[in-house]
C-alpha cells in the first residue's frame, strides 16, 4: 500500500494560491463564487457543508472560455461519513506542472465519495484515513 500524504506548503503559499485561485460550488444546477476565507478557515473549515450561506454571485460566463484540468484530490477525514474538504487541501495539491503552463483561476469539486461503493474504490486512500475527489481547476494556456 502506498502511503498517501498532502504537500505542506507554507502560509504564505497558501495564500497567494488563494488570492489566485477560488473555490466554486452548484447549487441548483448554477454555479457560484463562494465567499472569502481567512487563513483558518481555508485549512480548517469545511467549505462545501456551508455552501448556502457561503454563496455569493453567480459565476455566469466568468469561467466559460477556460479549460478544465481534472485531478484526483485527497481529503483528510476524521470518519468515512463525512467528506469535509478544506480549500487549503487542494491549494497544496495542484500539479506542479499546472502552475508552469497554466494561469489558474478557479476550482470545484465535481466528483467526491457520496456512498460506500465510492470508498471502496479508493480502498487505500480510505484505510489511511482519506477521501478522494476530482477537483476541476479553470484554466488558461500562459501566453
């Protein structure tokens, strides 16, 4: 079994990631740019469980002319029941390679465990106390 573990990168990364690139969650079939988090909440909180109250406008054709790039993501979890992502999670898991050829401006979770079949198919990940995702980045080809 491979050990599985999430880069650590420092607060300063952390945030100038964050400054560059922002969540985006569904609601009701249309997207939404979410509120701004402090330093805490972005390696604490959850932010999907308060997407409502956290929503803000609507993404509307912002991210249209962006492509996607699709990557698994690991999630701390504390139980299987619970899928509580943390945007500094991802933040610090964006491919390097990403970040060279790529400006990015958003992100969203599109696939995420919602039964045990999904565990099970990540039955390592699980094991080590891991969910896993597909996090969606919103990018652009650097000039």
């Amino acid at each position: 079994m491979k050990k599985i573990s999430i880069p650590i990168i420092s607060d300063e990364e952390l945030m100038r990631r964050y400054l560059k690139i922002k969540p985006v969650a569904e609601v009701d079939g249309t997207k939404y740019w979410l509120r701004n988090y402090s330093l805490k909440e972005l390696k604490d909180i959850s932010y999907i469980w308060f997407v409502i109250p956290d929503k803000r406008e609507p993404v509307g054709e912002q991210l249209s002319s962006h492509t996607h790039y699709d990557f698994e993501c690991f999630h701390r979890c504390g139980y299987p029941g619970f899928f509580k992502p943390r945007i500094a999670e991802v933040l610090a898991q964006i491919p390097e390679d990403v970040f060279e050829h790529y400006s990015i401006d958003a992100f969203e979770i599109i696939k995420r465990p919602t039964c045990v079949d999904d565990l099970n198919k990540h039955n390592d990940a699980t094991k080590q106390g891991f969910h896993v995702s597909t996090v969606r980045l919103y990018v652009n080809v650097k000039p």
